[in-house]
C-alpha cells in the first residue's frame, strides 16, 4: 500500500492561481493519499516576511514543498526557497512569466518549476487597486487559467510527483514554462473555435503584465497611468468573456472534458455528461 504523502504549500505574496492551487489536488476533500498543509506571508513579499514563513514551513513534517510566489527571483522569494531547500525535501515553484530569467538557476538548484505566462501582474496603485478590484481581477485571472488547461497542467504535473513519492521514489520534477501551447495541451477543448478563443484569451491575458508593469513602475503622472492601469484590467476582463465563451462552446456540444481525483488520488475523466468515469489520457509537459 501506498504511503500519505505530505505536502506543504508555501505561499508568498499572490498570483491569480495562489488562490486555489492546494485545493486542486482535492477538489472534493475526499483524498486519502495526501495530508495538505498551507503557510503564507499573505500579499507580502518582502524578504523578512517571506523568510519567516519559510521557517515555519521548514518546521512541519513534509515530503513535497510548493513555493507559490510572483517572480521567484525577487529577494523575498528567493530567501523562502533557500530556507526550504536546507530541509533537503523536493521543491516544486509555482510561479508566472518574469521568473523564466531564473529557470536555469533552478534547475541548477535540482528545484522543480511551473512558470504560467498568462498570470499576469495586478494594477498595483493605490489610486486604482481597492480590495473589490483586485478580488475582481483575480476572479477573471482564475477563469482564464482554468478554462485554457492551465490549472490542469499544475495539478497533474503535481499529481505525478506525489505518485513516485508514495511509492518510494525519487521523483522526477516538473520543468515547464507554460505558454499557450503547453497550456492548451491540457484544456480538453475539442470545437476548433473554443481552441482558437481559448487560445486568443491566453495571449490576451499575458498582455496584461506588460500594461500593468508600465502603469505601475514606468509613469509617474497619475493623469496617465490610471487609463493604463484601468486598460490593462478591461483586457483580463475581456480574456475572462473568451474563456466563458470557450466553455460555453464545449457544453453545448456536450463535450467539457472532467478529470476528477479518486479517494486513492488516481484519476479518472469523462467527456459526456452522463457518461461514466474512465481512465483519462492526458499529455505530459516535463
């Protein structure tokens, strides 16, 4: 029998899948298999922050770290995965596209990673971001990042990991960068025009970092970057309509495909609505 794999999340500062990414590996709280801690530093980034949390990670049983962050190379990030990694335990970064300049770095480090372009950064000023639009702007990242295989990918490519740990083995880490290509791998979408608006809502979304980065760090006048902030919130929010559209398509034509998790952790999935659960095929990205 296969043993309880314990996994510990550690969570610093927040992307659009920092959200929900414990719960996807248990969507029905049904699990057997995993015992699933979550420790975070809440929005906060910085370095004394992130190494604090880091400790108390590093001080709970676990066989799998998850480092959930916005651009791993930041120093906060950085002094967590550092801490984590003196336990000798397999770490897995979760994190979004300015990270990429790191990759090397941590695959060097034998640190596994899922690098998600489409998560792009918030409208940051304080004149723009209040608690209602940033919950906002998460919502319509979240539904962009499930609708075109994104949140998929993680939880498989997680799900393969925690398999080899509970049979005893030295698992074999993730090493993606997921642009729309390795994303749409895994939507399941099968009308070609609900891949192609899936497709189309991806690249939307990563568009989005490049306004957010100007509208935050490259204007000075407000005058300015207020539209361009506003701007790069209207187009997640049009992403998000794509992606609505996208699953739209696939339910009337009765085809969203559902890869579930079995109390053992196994999966099984289905395409039909009324059919019954079967072994799923699905791609693999590593």
């Amino acid at each position: 029998m296969e043993r309880i794999v314990r996994i510990t999340f550690l969570k610093v500062g927040y992307l659009g899948v920092t959200t929900l990414i414990d719960a996807l590996l248990d969507e029905r709280a049904s699990r057997r298999d995993i015992s699933v801690r979550v420790v975070s530093s809440g929005c906060k980034l910085d370095e004394e922050e992130a190494s604090d949390v880091a400790r108390m990670a590093s001080s709970i049983p676990t066989d799998l770290y998850i480092l959930v962050s916005p651009n791993a190379g930041l120093p906060g990030p950085s002094a967590a995965r550092k801490i984590i990694m003196e336990t000798g335990k397999p770490i897995i970064v979760v994190s979004d596209e300015p990270s990429k300049k790191i990759a090397e770095q941590l695959s060097d480090e034998g640190v596994g990673y899922i690098l998600v372009y489409a998560d792009s950064m918030i409208g940051a000023r304080k004149e723009f971001l209040d608690p209602v639009e940033m919950a906002l702007y998460n919502s319509d990242v979240i539904r962009v990042l499930a609708v075109t295989g994104v949140l998929r990918l993680i939880h498989t490519e997680i799900d393969r990991v925690i398999r080899q740990l509970g049979k005893g083995e030295a698992p074999t880490l993730p090493r993606v960068l997921v642009d729309k290509d390795a994303a749409l791998a895994y939507s399941g979408l099968s009308n070609p025009y609900a891949y192609a608006k899936a497709m189309a809502c991806f690249e939307a979304a990563r568009r989005v970092a490049s306004l957010s980065t100007e509208g935050c760090y490259r204007v000075e006048e407000r005058e300015r970057y207020l539209p361009i902030l506003a701007a790069a919130h209207e187009l997640m929010r049009m992403a998000a309509r794509l992606a609505d559209e996208a699953r739209e398509m696939e339910k009337a034509n009765d085809s969203v495909s559902r890869v579930v998790h079995l109390r053992s952790g196994a999966l099984r999935g289905k395409v039909k609505l009324l059919e019954a659960l079967s072994k799923p095929t699905l791609p693999s990205p590593s």
